[in-house]
C-alpha cells in the first residue's frame, strides 16, 4: 500500500525493524550511515536496497534533516555498492518512490539498485 511521505517517521516499518535486527537480511554493504542488502522481491536479476541508517521517511525528509556527513555518507555507499557489485560498466538504475503517487511502500527512505538486464524505458507513456 502507497504511503504517505509527509507522516511522521513509523519505527515499526520493516527497514526499521531490519535496522534493529530484528527481521534478518541479505546484506551485501554496511556502514556508519548506510545498509545495502538484497530485496526479497526482486524485479530485476540484480535488486539492491540501499537504506540510511537515521529515521528518515523518504528523499525530502532525508534531504531537509539529515546532516551533511549523513547525505554524503548515503550517497557514497549507494555509489560503492554498484561498484562493488562490478554495475557500473553493464548500467544500473536507481530509483527512490517518494509518496503515494509514486508508490512508496516502506515509510524509510530507500533506493532501489536495479541491474543485469536490459531495463527498457523509465516510464511508459500514460
């Protein structure tokens, strides 16, 4: 179910509760300020998540409070993950849904790392 991004942080989201420990992940890269780890629903051969380590609902509210060593700690990690997963030359996508209309399900700012195939166009025509 889409969600709102403007509600406040849920920390019962399951990004959160993966945080915690407390549901168990694949995780492929972690550090200070990030977690990358396999979606359980893939929708490409290669599908990463890559998460901030703060409560953060979506880019917005990431981008409005986090501090500067946060922003630049989370965008270093998505970029180190596709390194690391030998991505960058065959092409990646990365895409963050903020927002019902563009279908954000997880109340957690997340970037999805979509790779090992032909990904087509970004949107169809409506």
């Amino acid at each position: 179910m889409p969600i709102d991004a403007t509600l406040p942080y849920d920390d019962g989201n399951i990004f959160a509760r993966i945080l915690r420990g407390e549901i168990p992940s694949k995780t492929v890269y972690e550090d200070e300020h990030a977690l990358a780890f396999h979606d359980i629903n893939p929708q490409a051969p290669t599908h990463i998540l890559v998460i901030p380590k703060g409560a953060y609902v979506s880019w917005d509210d990431f981008s409005a409070r986090a501090a500067d060593a946060e922003i630049a700690g989370f965008v270093r990690a998505v970029g180190h993950v596709a390194r690391a997963a030998g991505l960058v030359a065959p092409g990646y996508r990365l895409l963050a849904n903020t927002g019902g209309d563009a279908h954000q399900e997880v109340p957690h700012l997340h970037v999805h790392i979509f790779a090992g195939r032909r990904l087509g166009p970004m949107l169809t025509a409506a």
